[in-house]
DNA sequence: ACAGGATATTCAATCGTTTTAATACAATCG
DNA sequence: CGATTGTATTAAAACGATTGAATATCCTGT
C-alpha cells in the first residue's frame, strides 16, 4: 500500500516527524539546533536530518517567525541606491552579513523623506531585528529614528553623523579628508588653489572645510576666500555635477588665478573638469582637480580623478558588525553608548593632478 | 479599576476586538479588506478602524502569511548591483510596485554563480510570489530558473534574452541599438568607422553586431573586418573599460585610419576615449565614439557620451507589469506563453561624436 | 405565512512551527 | 536505598492571524 498521498506539495515538520518516527518536537529541536539538542543521541540527529533531506524538508519561516519571535532579518534603508556612493557601502554590508542568520532586506527610499517613513515602517511591520541607515544625505531624519530607540532597537547610521543625537553613526573622517586633498595639491606645488565646497546643509561639507583650513593654517598657506565657493542646497544628488560646473566657469570668469581645485566630491570634480574643458583649458595641465569620495566612475573618466577615498566598503561592514554586537548581546544589552566611528580617507592618486606647469 | 496590563507592548488582533466590541473574525475581515467585507455595515467598520488605530494595532506579518499564504513579496535577484545598468531597471521595478501590495525582496549575487543559487533558494525559502532577474550577464542559469517554471512561479528576466527557454525575458532592441549606433556615425560623414564588440558569450553583442552589418549592407558601407575587434569572455563588469583601453591602443597602433569607433557598451566607449587621451588624440576631434546604455556616467564624463540608450527604468517597470500580471490571473493562470519583449533604444546625442574633421 | 436570498456577524478550525513543562529511564551520591 | 542529577524524548500549549461553515436577522415575493 502507498503511503497516504499528500494533498499539498508542501512538505511539513510533521511528515518529517512521522517518517523519521520521532515526534515533532524532537525534530524540530534537531533542525533548528535549539539548545536542547544538546541532549538529543546523535543517532537520532542523523535519522532526523537525513530523512529531511530526503523529504526535501524546508521549513516554514512565517510559522517559524510567529513562533519564535525572530525574523533573521535585517533592515537597510538606503537614500539613493542609484548614488554610487551608496552601493559598496551595500556590498560591505552584504558580505558582513553572509556568513550569519541574518538576512539583509533593502529599501531605497528615492530620496523622499515621505519615502523614508513609509519604507521605514514597512520595515518594522517586517519585524526586522536591526536597522541600518545608509544615508548619503540627511535632511533630519533624527526625529523617526530616535523613535527607533525607545522601541530598542539597534541602529547604525552609515554616511552621516548623529552621533549628537545619540544614534550610533559611522563616517569616514571628513576633516582629515579635507586635510589630506589639500595637502595633496600643496605639495605638488600649488599655492593658488580652489575650492567648491559642499552645501552648507550637509555636515561633510564642513568638516572638510575645517581639514583643508587646518592645513592652510599649519603651512602658512593662504586660502583667499575669492577663490571659495560654495554649492547650493539641492537635494538632487547629480546636482554636484552641474554645481561644479556652474562655480568652476564662475571662478575662471573671475580671471582670478589657481592652479589648482579642492572639489567637495568626485562628481563636483568631473563638473570642474567639464567647465575647464569648456573653456579650452584641461585638467591637469591647466589646472589640477581633486575629488573625494573615490565613487567608480572616478577609475574610468579621462582624465583619471585624483580624489580622497572614502573606505565604503569597509564602512559598511563596520556598521553592520555594530549592529550584530548590539544583537548577540540582546539580554545583557548593556545600551552600549552610541557614538561616533570615524574611518580614515586615503588619497589616490590618478591623472587629474599634477605640479602646476 | 484600570484596564488589565498588557504583559507585552504587542497590541493583537484579539485586543481590537474586544475593545470594540467585535469578534476577532469581523476584526480581520474588516482590516484587511477581505470579499466578506462586503457585507460589514459601514458603522462597524468605522469603529473597528478606530479602535485599531487608537490602539495602534499593526497586523503580524508572519501569522498573517503563515494563514493566508501569501507572501505579498516578490524576489528581485540582481546579478551584480554595482553594474550601473542595473540601478534604473531597480527603480523601475520598485515604481511600478509600490501601489501594489507587493513589496521587493532585493538580492544581489555579486556575480558568482554560486551566490545566485543560494540567493534563489533564500527567495524561495521566504515563499516570494514571483522573481524577477536582473541580469547584464547571464552564463547559463537556465537550469536554476527553468526548474521554477514547473512549481509554476512567475518569472520575468530582464536584461537578458532566455525567451528560447520559455522564459519570460525583457530586454533592449540590441539589433536595433547596433543599426542606429552606425546610421550615426554614417549620418556624420564617418566611413572608416571601427567597432569593438562585445564578448562572444553574450548575445547581445551579436545581436548588435547583426543591426550593425544590416545598416553596413543597406547603405553600402565597408565595414572593413581589421578594424573589427572583439572584448574578451571575462565575467567582470569592469573588464569592458580595460578592454577598451587596449583595443582602441591596438587599432591605433595599426596604423589603419578610422575616424569614428562604435563601441560594445559605455564602459568600452570610456575606455576608447582614455586610449585616445593617452596617444594624444582625443574626441571627437580625432575619433568620433559612440557607446551602448547610457549608465550614469555617460552624462557626466568629458566629453559628454554619445550613446545607445536603453530605457532601463522602463524595462524594469515591463518586466514587474508582467509579472503582476501572471499573479493577477492566479487560478486561470493560462500558462501565457512566455515570450521575449522588446523595448526600442534611442539615441542620446552628446559630445563624442561630431563630422569627421 | 413561508421559502429563499441578501445582509451582518461569529465559531472554531487551521496554518507550521517553537517552547515549556512533563515523562521515563539510567547513573551517581550520601 | 531514596534522593538527586543528567540524558533523551515527547505532549500540548502557544504564536496571531485567516477562513469556511454556521448562525441570526431582515427583506421580499408569492
């Protein structure tokens, strides 16, 4: 006689149960490696296993999940997946993520804070077990965020600091950064140099400001502030491009003399090569460009970007790391002051800086 | 007397209905909008929205699934998210889902097979309803995807064309992108035009290459076969750029004149125009370039690209309509043929192409 | 006055797991 | 020898929703 047809094609714990002859709890214990399988002969979790596999067993996470009170997943609320800033923040998360339980679940919210909430509360109905925020721009976010807290749970954002608001942040360290770009071009020789800087909204572009005048000030170099400009507060992230642009063909109609340019990021430095090559000049003859960021087109423009690097995927992972330890310690959670993680820039050197001729 | 303490911040269905005064089947019935709510007066239904929302009741994912059996998720498996090509098919398809109930479960296979089938397996594990591929690349993964045409999982690929194996596939007239690729340059005076193709394993460097000779015959244009080269079988994404680097260098070291160069993708057109760069020549004054997708980059870099443009946020949004579509017809599910569709190309005219001077 | 349909609501079973407490037996201890 | 501890397994109660069948009431037409 054949074996009771299955309705279903599914195949359940149970039938696992009834072919391997032990009862569904002792299954269940096995599969899932609970504590108590401590206990469990090895014989038996060999039988089990086996006639698993050979029933093809998957278990059911909703079951699993409504049970258990875990999701195994872990929420990732990026701003703009199609910055590129953004996506080998992602690879570090994934890769970190990998070898665990958990499972990584990504939402881009467009750049829309209406976006950002509604993304954000799908992700709690989710059940998520962590957030991270990954987060190129941040309007001020602070305020649905810190709500995560009270709910306790853990949070990193990656890209911006929050640290003020007491939300565990990881950013590279833009000051040294700043510092670094400058110094760059001081030390190919350049004394006339400009410099875009980022809209005053975003805190990068402060703490870059801040690096580069550290340097000024240590080398005795002179940074006239005719040769300072700004980009507006734009929320469009390509916006950088034409910002660079548009200041860079301002400052060379200004007649006023550089040799070389201090760009906030890598798309503002393309802008800047764009507006020289507009005007019949070129980088790095007539003037050396510098990036920062290191996003992939900087590799594959002509001239190659000189530019500071950001450690993207090296953020991402440490971020996730945090958010792991805060989970492994769940009980004990001994509400780890969330602070500040700085990663340090490093320059890369390409094509589109050289000694002023 | 105060209200007994809820021993957990989880506010269940049963609490709105006691609350309100209702069963917990009207409670369901009403919140998620079943048919029999049809017959729900409208002042229950008033009250047990508010109460649910005085309450703040939020619906358990997981019992709700586990129950109903259904997901309300559809598995996006994107071979390598870093590739620029990708990013706008993923914001097509995220546009296009988010009116629906359908949330994006979004994986990336960082362009290892392996990754890609354990990814596919985790998509089936969380019981997605329907899969959507992404893929710019694509070896031979049509035994992975042919097995779930048979637990009858809608299944779109975008990006790549598997129509031969009954499977659904969206893709770019690559044919027509290669004719109107070399009607350009044609158009522009060009007539010693060289072409670097794309890598043997993908068909969509044939395909352009067919539309290519089509133009070539009808207009009688000599593609002369030494100023034809071809990019090698590597997998990486990147490997378009050095390939064009070094297959531009080999055709200027030729000797053999051409002023105008078709290349396989944008990453190769970049990588043509560094070439030029790099023997003092330069586009298009020397060379007219044209590339292939319009990524990002394109717009941004000196000289602004000319380019084949793929719609790529419009295949994405294709490809989910597609797949909705199938998911909407559940039971009568007609076994739609599944067949490949086309989407037409346009020509985005920027400033690496100009008359032969 | 009654069958039968439309409207309005509820009962109770069920989805497939995990987990707590219980059972059964063997070994060890004082 | 009774009590305790440690192994090995299981029974049964959750988890929080959905749903098919059942119940109850109200119309409406004949």
């Amino acid at each position: 006689m054949p074996e009771r047809k299955s309705k279903s094609a599914r195949v359940t714990l149970v039938d696992v149960a009834r072919k391997s002859g032990f009862s569904p709890s002792t299954v269940s214990i096995v599969l899932s490696e609970a504590p108590l399988s401590r206990y469990v002969a090895a014989q038996t979790k060999e039988r089990i296993r086996k006639t698993a596999q050979a029933l093809g067993y998957r278990p059911d996470i909703f079951a699993r999940s409504l049970r258990s009170r875990h999701s195994n997943t872990i929420g990732v609320l990026v701003f703009d997946i199609s910055d590129p800033f953004c996506v080998f923040i992602l690879k570090g998360i994934e890769k970190t993520l990998h070898p665990t339980q958990y499972l990584p679940i990504l939402m881009d919210a467009h750049h829309e804070r209406k976006q950002f909430e509604r993304y954000l509360d799908l992700l709690m109905e989710r059940r998520v077990e962590a957030l991270i925020v990954v987060a190129n721009w941040l309007f001020d976010e602070g305020k649905s965020l810190a709500g995560l807290r009270e709910k306790k749970m853990p949070l990193v954002v990656v890209g911006q600091d929050v640290s003020k608001k007491h939300i565990g942040s990881v950013t590279v360290d833009n000051e040294a950064g700043g510092y670094e770009a400058m110094k760059h071009l001081y030390e190919f020789g350049h004394r006339q140099i400009a410099v875009i800087r980022g809209p005053a909204k975003l805190s990068d572009s402060q703490l870059r400001w801040d690096g580069m005048q550290r340097f000024a000030s240590e080398y005795g170099l002179r940074l006239d502030p005719r040769r300072i400009r700004q980009l507006s507060d734009t929320l469009d992230p390509i916006s950088g491009f034409e910002g660079g642009v548009q200041l860079t063909e301002e400052l060379i109609r200004s007649r006023l003399k550089f040799t070389g340019l201090v760009a906030f990021d890598d798309l503002t430095a393309l802008g800047a090569v764009r507006a020289l090559a507009r005007t019949g000049r070129s980088a790095p003859q007539d003037c050396s460009v510098i990036g920062f960021d290191d996003v992939p087109l900087a590799a594959l423009s002509t001239p190659g970007l000189t530019t500071i690097r950001q450690p993207m995927e090296e953020m991402g992972s440490l971020a996730t790391r945090r958010v792991l330890d805060v989970l492994r310690e769940a009980d004990e959670s001994r509400e780890v002051t969330p602070d500040l993680q700085l990663l340090p820039p490093s320059l890369v050197l390409r094509d589109s800086t050289a000694r002023p001729s």
